[in-house]
C-alpha cells in the first residue's frame, strides 16, 4: 500500500511541485555534446574547477551546461531532457529500457 502511494500520489506531487517552483536549475553553455547534472552543493566546487580548466569565468557562466540540482529526488524527466541529458524513468525500469530514456 504505501508503495502503491509513492508511486501514484506522493511522487506525481513532487514533481509537479519542482516543476512548479522551479528548483532545479539548467545553466546553458556553448558546449553541446558535454554536459554535467550536479547536486547543487557541489556547484562551487564544479565552476572552480572549470574555471581552473578555461571553461568557466569568474561570474559562474559556464562553457558546459549545466543541470544543477537542487533537490536531487526525485528527478524531473522533462527538465533532464530540455538540459540535453538521457534518463531512464526508474519507475519503468523491468521494461524495455530503451522505450523509457528521453532524448
């Protein structure tokens, strides 16, 4: 039963609730077929690091795009792909997975 409620109830609320607020966060870059999703702690951390390399400047503008997240469950499919990243809906994972990854 309580599975049955987090997959039917509890799970559609929370994505619409991140769809809705806006948590999550894409940063274009001019990169294209590069790209990183990082829990939103770590994203200092990634800009330093790009920064470091030449792909980032000191403002945070990012030659990589980024999807940085800032509640890291459950994902939101549609923004992963609209970041250009593949992802497989675990909710679908005993079916063809190649059916479930969205370009």
């Amino acid at each position: 039963m309580q599975e049955k409620l987090k997959v039917d109830v509890r799970w559609p609320a929370a994505i619409k609730f991140l769809r809705e607020y806006k948590v999550n966060d894409t940063i274009a870059g001019d990169v294209s077929d590069l790209g990183f999703v990082l829990q939103g702690g770590m994203y200092n951390h990634v800009i330093a690091a790009l920064r470091a390399l030449g792909l980032a400047d000191d403002f945070g503008n990012s030659r990589i795009p980024l999807h940085v997240l800032n509640c890291v469950y459950p994902l939101v499919p549609d923004e992963l792909a609209a970041s250009g990243t593949k992802y497989v809906d675990p909710r679908r994972r005993a079916e063809n997975r190649s059916n479930n990854v969205l370009h």
